[in-house]
C-alpha cells in the first residue's frame, strides 16, 4: 500500500499532535550553530510532512524550502508555512531546485525510508548538488545496534479532537538480513457525530543503520560525517540509541 497516503496525510498532525516540533528545531539549531562556520540563511527540509518543522525554522529567521513525496503532505505545509515558501513534490533522491542552501535537514527517519543503498547514494550525492560549501546535511535514523538490542514491538496509540477518535496499530516484522523492519500501520478513525469507523493500512518499510554505512556514503558524495549523536543529545550513540542523528559536512 502507499506510503503517507491522502488518508494518512489527513490525519497525519492530529497523530502527531504531542510531537515537540520546536523543540526538535530548536535542537537542530543547536547542531547547526556547534558546527557550521557561519550564520546560516537558507535552509531546506527534505520530507517536510506537513511542514511543522519549516514553520519554526522560519521562525528564526530562515528563508526556507521543503520537499516531500507525499502531494497531500505539501498541501497541508502551505497551510503551516504561508505564503512565499518553495514547496516541491518530488522524491528525495530526484529533485532539482536549482540553488543551493547553507543547511539541509532530513527528519522523522526519512533517510530509514532508503532500503537500498543506490537510493541512499543518490539522496547523498542530490544533497551534495544543493548544498553550499562549507554548509551542513543534518539528518536523524534508526541505530542499527540499538534496533537490534532493543528490537521494536506492537504498539497501540489512542487519541481524539473534538471531531474524530482515532487508534493507530502498529505491528512491526523483522528481517535482520535486510537490516529492515516492515511497520504495519492500522489506523481506525470514528466520526464522533455518526459514529462511522474509517479504516487506513500502510505498510511502512524502514532501514536501520549503521556508522560505517553512513560515514561511506557521505565520502562518495564528497561529504564528511562530522557527528553522530543520540537523539535529542550531544552523547555519543550506544546500544540504547533507539534513534540517531547524523551531520555531514561539505
């Protein structure tokens, strides 16, 4: 099944209502001023979802971008971003824009969406073609020796606004020769006023990790992996680093 579909988009920030977006921002902005040479300008968000992260990179000051897969995604980014901002549908590993930018950030696991390794490449080698000299790429993904010390296990969440209740399932399938975990995302969404039950399916297929991958693909796309910590942290990552995030210099 597809991946953020029209469905999923839809319901997409109601799901993640308790993510800390700002608090995510202002920790990348941390990174970025610990690491890049110079007060960035321009910054561009590779899989921007609906565009929460950009709003409050804007927010600093930012002249911004955003490209996500999902056409639903970028319609409800304009919502979030406003008038101005430069948002693309288009893969991560495809997209032209035509300038470069002093930071790129990938979040919420984008780069684990790569399951193959010329998709990775090429996601590298696109960040290198629109990033300014001496500029960051500042991505987060699963850990690979955390995954596996820790591997994941079947989780409900419920939630509700003053329209809809939803129950999102998540089943996840191991194979560890693939270094990949199948995420199977049942969603139950009720009309609260006709008690009618919508049900979404996806199947998200996610990559775990490691250094020695990351730190190969950011040398063959003429990059350098500079850090690597736990997020949301400066601690080196370790077995219980579920999730890590990584910063690539040009």
């Amino acid at each position: 099944m597809s991946v953020f579909g029209a469905n999923y988009a839809r319901y997409y920030d109601l799901l993640y209502k308790d993510k800390d977006y700002k608090g995510e921002v202002d920790y990348i902005y941390e990174i970025i001023t610990r690491h890049l040479q110079y007060k960035p300008k321009s910054l561009l968000d590779i899989g921007c979802g609906t565009g929460r992260h950009l709003a409050f990179f804007k927010e600093k000051g930012l002249n911004v971008a955003g490209v996500d897969l999902s056409e639903s995604m970028i319609n409800e980014a304009k919502k979030h971003v406003g008038q101005g901002v430069d948002l693309r549908c288009a893969k991560a590993s495809e997209f032209d824009l035509g300038r470069k930018f002093d930071v790129i950030v990938s979040l919420f696991h984008v780069m684990s969406y790569q399951t193959e390794n010329y998709e990775l490449e090429k996601i590298f080698k696109n960040v290198h073609n629109h990033i300014n000299e001496g500029g960051l790429f500042i991505f987060d993904f699963w850990y690979g020796p955390a995954v596996l010390t820790d591997p994941p296990v079947v989780k409900v969440k419920r939630l509700e606004d003053e329209a809809i209740r939803v129950i999102r399932i998540t089943e996840p399938v191991m194979h560890v020769n693939e270094n990949i975990v199948d995420v199977n995302f049942e969603v139950l969404i009720e009309d609260k006023e006709t008690h009618v039950v919508e049900r979404i399916k996806e199947i998200h297929r996610m990559r775990y990790l490691f250094l020695p991958e990351l730190d190969y693909f950011s040398k063959i796309s003429d990059g350098k992996l500079i850090g690597a910590f736990g997020w949301p942290g400066f601690e080196r990552l370790s077995m219980s680093s579920w999730y890590g995030v990584g910063v690539v210099g040009k």
